[in-house]
C-alpha cells in the first residue's frame, strides 16, 4: 500500500472546514491535574523523587480534552458524558469558541 502524505496547504485546507462545525463527542469526562515543582532528592522509603509542589493546573480531561480542541479550533462540540451518578447518557452542554465557554 502506498504511503500517503498530507502537506502544509492541504493540512490548513482541512483545520479551515473545522470552522463553525458541529461535533457530537461522546465518551469519559475526567479532570487532568499537572503538578509543577522541582525535585531535590530521593525517597528513602521507595525510589521515588519527592517533588516540591510549586504550580498545580487542572484541565478537562478526555472528551473533555477533544471538546476544547474543537472550540479552539472554531467549532462547536456538543459534549454527551457518563458520569458516575447516572445511568444514562444526557447532555452536559455545548462548548462554543467564544472563549471555550459552555452555552
């Protein structure tokens, strides 16, 4: 089979039909937390580093994730989760571009 290969004009060809489209993303919703600090030595209890915390950001995590890669890409996703709570599929909003807010 061939090796296809996708160039700059034409990456920027299919990121401009993004624009303004309506995704449905379905899947797990979960919180991604990055933990930033330094580390100045070994556990003596396990070989681990101990880390100095000095920074935490949290950010939506797996659907979620996608979800904003849509709106930062001018589209709209339509975000349908399960959550630990309920049994059944529903709508959790819609994620628009203007500023990655949910309407």
């Amino acid at each position: 089979m061939a090796e296809r290969s996708l160039d700059l004009g034409a990456l920027q060809g299919l990121l401009a039909q993004v624009h303004e489209l309506k995704v449905a993303c379905v899947g797990d919703l979960m919180l991604d937390r990055y933990v930033y600090g330094e580390v100045s030595r070994i556990s003596p209890e396990a070989p681990i580093p101990v880390l100095r915390a000095r920074r935490t950001v949290a950010m939506p995590g797996g659907v979620g994730n996608v979800a904003r890669n849509v709106a930062a890409l001018g589209g709209y996703a339509r975000l349908r989760v399960n959550t630990a709570r309920r049994s059944s599929w529903t709508p959790r909003g819609v994620i628009s571009p203007a500023m990655g807010r949910s309407i």
